[in-house]
C-alpha cells in the first residue's frame, strides 16, 4: 500500500509542476483541489501557490508591510484548509 500511496502522490506532484509550468493558473488549482481530495496531508498544494507567485506573481497594490504578490499562495491556502476541514467533518 505505501508504494502504491507514494506512486500516486508522485505522478501527481510531476502531474502539478507541468501544469504549473505550461497551462493557467485554475488548471494547476484543479490538479491541487485533486490531489488534496484523494491523498491526506497533500501540503504541495501550497508549494504550488507559493511557485505561482515567485514565478508568475504581478505586483499588486498593497499595504506597504506586504510588499510581495502573494495572492495564490492566500488562495491555495485557504482552499487546501477548507478541503482539509471538510474532509475531517464526513469521516
């Protein structure tokens, strides 16, 4: 069981950064919501959004004490903790 666990969280990571590198945003956020349904503790969903913002992230206005473009890290986030709770509350 854990080679196969770790097979499908890996095809899904290689899966993550293609779509990261080559398609939009929501596609990479699909691929995210994917793999933090059907894997427990899939934290790469937030790798992913941090990679988003250092490689795609456009300045934004923002207060002066969050000077970095941070928007798809908040999103991916808030998006893999509310999937997290929801999970815990059908078990």
């Amino acid at each position: 069981m854990f080679s196969t666990l770790l097979s499908k969280r890996i095809v899904l990571n290689i899966i993550a950064l293609v779509s990261l590198l080559f398609f939009p945003w929501w596609a990479t956020l699909l691929v995210g919501i994917v793999g933090t349904i059907f894997l427990d503790y899939f934290y790469e969903l937030v790798v992913l959004g941090i990679l988003l913002d250092v490689l795609y992230g456009i300045p934004s206005p923002s207060p002066v004490w969050i000077p970095l473009p941070i928007i798809h890290t908040v999103l991916f986030t808030l998006i893999y903790m509310t999937i997290v709770f929801v999970k815990g509350r059908m078990r």
